[in-house]
C-alpha cells in the first residue's frame, strides 16, 4: 500500500480519504445505520472502517423506496382502489391510502431494515 503521511506536532497521520459518495440516504438508510449500531457493532464498524457504510445505506434506501413503490401499488389494485374512488370519495380514498402506506413502510422495515 503506498500511504502518505502528515506530520502534525510529533505525531505521524495517515493522509486517508473517503470515497466520494453523492447519494442520500434517506430515512430508512439513516434508521438501518441506527440499528445495526446498536445490534451489530461489529458489521456496523466493518462497514464504517473500509468505507463502505454510505453507500451500503444509500443502496438500501434505494431498494426500500423501490419496494414501497412495488408494494403499493400492488396493494391499491388488490383493494380496487383507483382515481374513480378518489373522485367520489376523496375522504375515504385518502383514509385507504394512508392505511395501504403505513403496511407498506411496516414491511419494509421488517424485511429491510430490522434484519
């Protein structure tokens, strides 16, 4: 490995960077980040130590947003739940909708996130 160092005061650093990672990562990848720091330290510091914990939580966040999307729509049509609805009853539609998102995010964290 060819390592360049910094002299600070009588000490040796490492001139070590991160690798660039643009992407957000979200509620779900921040929620992730939580909980494997607390129930797996030691795949928490793996993760962190090579440099590879924002773009696992970035990747997981982006896999969760796209089974949520999957998730809900698959659910609306199950339930018959489409724009006539919501233009008859825009109360109740809503109502069904929110209800649709809330099991959807709760499978996505027992499936993804919590595991």
């Amino acid at each position: 490995m060819n390592v360049h160092y910094t002299r600070s005061g009588g000490y040796f650093i490492p001139d070590l960077k991160l690798p660039e990672e643009t992407r957000s990562i979200g509620k779900r990848g921040r929620m992730h980040r939580n909980y494997l720091r607390e129930h797996h330290p030691i795949q928490f510091n793996n993760l962190v130590l090579s440099g590879n914990l924002w773009s696992y939580l970035a990747d997981l966040n982006e896999q969760a947003q796209q089974r949520m999307e999957t998730l809900v729509a698959q659910l609306r049509s199950a339930e018959g739940i489409t724009e006539a609805l919501k233009a008859a009853d825009p109360i109740g539609w809503t109502q069904r909708m929110n209800n649709i998102a809330a099991r959807a995010e709760e499978v996505i964290r027992e499936e993804l996130i919590y595991t």
